[in-house]
C-alpha cells in the first residue's frame, strides 16, 4: 500500500568527497525515457473532458478481468489478498469493512465469511504448506485457521491481541511461524498453533514498515519508519548489523524522510535493496551492511524544478514529494534493479556499473511490481490499469483494464504460482482475477 503522508523530499546536495563504493547517480544521467502510453495525442482533449467531472470520478472502461468478485462491501477498500500455496484455487481477502473472506479462484463463489473483526483487516497470508491462514486488523488482533474435516480453512486454532497497531504479518517461508510486525519497532515471532512467541525489539519507537526471510530461515531483513535496515538472528534474537540512513558515506543525501517503503532481496541473497520515501533506492550487502550503492528515483520533469517561493508551491511540492516515494523494487535478470514509484516511473538500473538504463512512464502512479522469469515486468497501477513490460528493452508487451470507475485504484497484486492467473484487490471493494496463459 502507498504511503500517503510522505513529507517534503529535498534535492541532494553535491559531494566532492563520495566513496568510490557509494555512488550516487543524477536523474540527469538517463537517457532514455519511454512513454508508453498510446494515449497521449488526445492528453489535452482528455484533460478538458476531465473538466466538466468529479475529480474523483473516472470515466468507465473495458474490463479485462476473467472472473470479478464482489463479495465486500462496495467502496470499502480491500487492502490485502493471499492465495493457498498448494491447492492454489482459495483465496483470502482482507478489507476496509472489518471482514476477512475466502473465495474459491475457479468460480468466484464465496466459500465462507469470518466473524467480523474490530477494524480494518490489512493482512493475510497462508503458511508455506496451505495448512495454516492468518488474518490481521490494524488494532492488533490476530486470528489463525485450519481446515476442518471437509477441508475448509474454518476452524479457529489460536488468536491474539497485540495491543498495538501492526503494520505487517507473513509466515515463515518454511516453518509454522508467524512474522508480525508492529508501529512501536517491535518484531513478534509466533509458534503456530501453540501461540509461544518471543518479541525482537528494534529499540526506537517508530514502526517496522518492510520485512525480508532469508532462505537459510535463521536471519531477517527489517527497514523501519526512520529509515534504518537491521539484519537480526532469529535464534539469538540478536541485531547482526544495522545500517542508518544518516551514518557515514551516505551524509550527503537528504533524510528528512528515508522511511522504508519497499525492500527485496537478489536471488543470491548477498544484496537488499530498500526503496524509501525519500526517492532513493539503497542496495547494501547483506554479509556486512555496507551501502554499496544508492539509486536516486526522482521524475525527470521534477528534478530540475526550482525551489517554491509561495505556499501554494510549497504545497505541490509536498504532493510531489509524496509521488516519489518508491512503492517497489525488484532484481531483474543481468544485474538489473527496477525501481516503482508513485509518480508512475520505473527506473531501470544496472547494479554493476551503477548507471541508469532506462526511465518508463506509466503514467498513472505505481502501486506493486512483480517479476516473472526475471525480465517481465507487471506493474500494478492507480488507473486500475496492470501493464506487462521488457525490462530488457523497456518494450510494453501488454495492458489489462479493470473497468475504469471511481476507486478503480489497485491495492494488492499477487501471480499463482503456475503463472495462468494474476489476482488484484481494489480500492473500489472488488478483486478481479486476470488470466495469464491457458
């Protein structure tokens, strides 16, 4: 989900001084960018048309979607959805009306509605094996279901209070232990179903906003709300380092905001990337915590605007700021990072020689990217649009619709693990399931 109270991003300042390990690259070394939106020649008519509407309304549009489900409330946002990993035809749903759902992906049908919860349901997600499936609301409650005799996730094994707002929830990719993360920095490990837990504090008060498992499962990745990533030992419940965004070789930047907002891992699992509300994407070495690298993601027409003299300006740069914050990142195939920001950009980088391959425009604000067979792209957009690009040359292959209309913004997206079927949940109340392939 984006983050909508990102303040005010400032221009970095020169350094003469950089470490040759720690470069940082000017927005003004692309170049290319790719408009990849056939629509533009009628901007101008469309802008008008626009006039004459409810800023928030959208006109409708095709609607691509396979199957449609519309099992929430309407105009209640669905936050989060999760599909069982192994029989991969369940899905669950949390939304904005305190409901938590499970919907078959064949038929669309309701297979069965919890008993409501105390707030908005935010998180869900099924254990490595489907026998498992948590669900979260934003006050802290947490509920966990397995299949009964009929092989229905129904019956209620464990919950739990936190007592505090949780900001995120996973499983273990490989063990019965539930990940949750709360906004006082502390990280809470559950044993499921006996509900023994153990509590990783991060020593400040802010919240833990990003969370990686590494494959050896005895290690995670942490980025916080002020900016620092924290590698911890499981067992030991031990920090193994901690990078801060303010600390050496990265003094030149600013970090009014580096709140963590995205975080991913290569598929060596020697580099995290971690992309922040400030626009800047670091990629530090997991062995040590080292910065190796940090990623400017700032549009081009932006990053040469000169300072706002008057309130009013002030106040679009606030919005401005907020649209550079990065809402994903991905390692591609050949040392490629791609980089998904509000502002509708993906910046395509190459991590060896620290250069900037390309820049897209989306040109709606970008919600999720997911890549598939390490070069193809799906971006999920707040037009409702879900676009499929080349990383490899910044080619557009192929665009699915979702009907258009007003809270048509995408909130969630997530691929089946065979790759036919690519699932949404939108702010609009409904999911919509796309189909990939035959």
């Amino acid at each position: 989900m984006f983050d909508k109270n990102s303040p005010e991003r400032h221009r970095q300042a020169d350094s003469d001084d950089e470490d040759d390990d720690q470069i940082h690259i000017d927005t003004n070394d692309a170049f290319e960018i790719i408009d990849v939106d056939p629509s533009t020649d009628n901007m101008a008519e469309n802008q008008l048309d626009d006039l004459e509407l409810n800023e928030n309304l959208q006109d409708e549009e095709d609607d691509d979607a396979l199957l449609t489900i519309s099992h929430h409330k309407p105009g209640n946002s669905i936050f989060a959805i999760s599909i069982d990993p192994q029989l991969q035809n369940r899905v669950c749903s949390g939304g904005e009306d305190d409901r938590c759902l499970v919907w078959s992906l064949e038929t669309g049908e309701l297979i069965h509605e919890y008993p409501q919860f105390d707030d908005s349901v935010h998180q869900v997600c099924w254990s490595f094996d489907g026998k498992y499936l948590c669900a979260c609301d934003m006050r802290g409650q947490i509920r966990c279901w397995t299949d009964n005799q009929d092989g229905l996730p129904l019956t209620e094994v464990w919950s739990f209070h936190t007592g505090i707002d949780i900001e995120l929830m996973r499983f273990h990719p490989s063990a019965h232990v539930l990940f949750v993360g709360t906004n006082d920095s502390q990280l809470w490990l559950f044993k499921i179903p006996s509900g023994e837990y153990k509590i990783m504090h991060g020593g400040s008060d802010v919240e833990i906003t990003t969370l990686e498992i590494l494959a050896n499962g005895k290690q995670c990745i942490c980025g916080y709300g002020n900016g620092q990533i924290k590698l911890w030992d499981l067992k030991q419940c031990s920090v193994v380092w901690q990078y801060d965004s303010n600390g050496e070789g990265d003094s030149e930047m600013n970090h009014t905001n580096a709140k963590c907002i995205s975080m991913c891992l290569n598929d060596e699992q020697t580099l995290v990337a971690c992309g922040s509300a400030d626009g800047n994407c670091r990629v530090i070495n997991i062995n040590n915590g080292k910065l190796l690298s940090s990623f400017a993601c700032c549009s081009p027409t932006s990053s040469n605007k000169p300072s706002a003299a008057a309130s009013n300006e002030d106040e679009d740069d606030d919005d401005e700021a907020t649209a550079t914050t990065i809402e994903s990142v991905a390692f591609g195939a050949g040392h490629l990072l791609i980089c998904g920001t509000l502002a509708g950009f993906v910046y395509i980088w190459d991590i060896n020689t620290k250069l900037l391959r390309a820049t897209l425009n989306l040109q709606s604000g970008i919600v999720k990217c997911l890549l598939n067979e390490g070069y193809l792209l799906y971006a999920a957009c707040l037009d409702g649009h879900i676009r499929l690009l080349d990383i490899r040359n910044g080619e557009p292959l192929k665009e699915w619709k979702s009907g258009g209309g007003q809270g048509c913004e995408i909130m969630d997206m997530l691929i089946t693990k065979d790759k036919r079927y690519l699932l949404c949940a939108y702010m609009q109340g409904s999911c919509r399931a796309f189909k990939l392939k035959e």
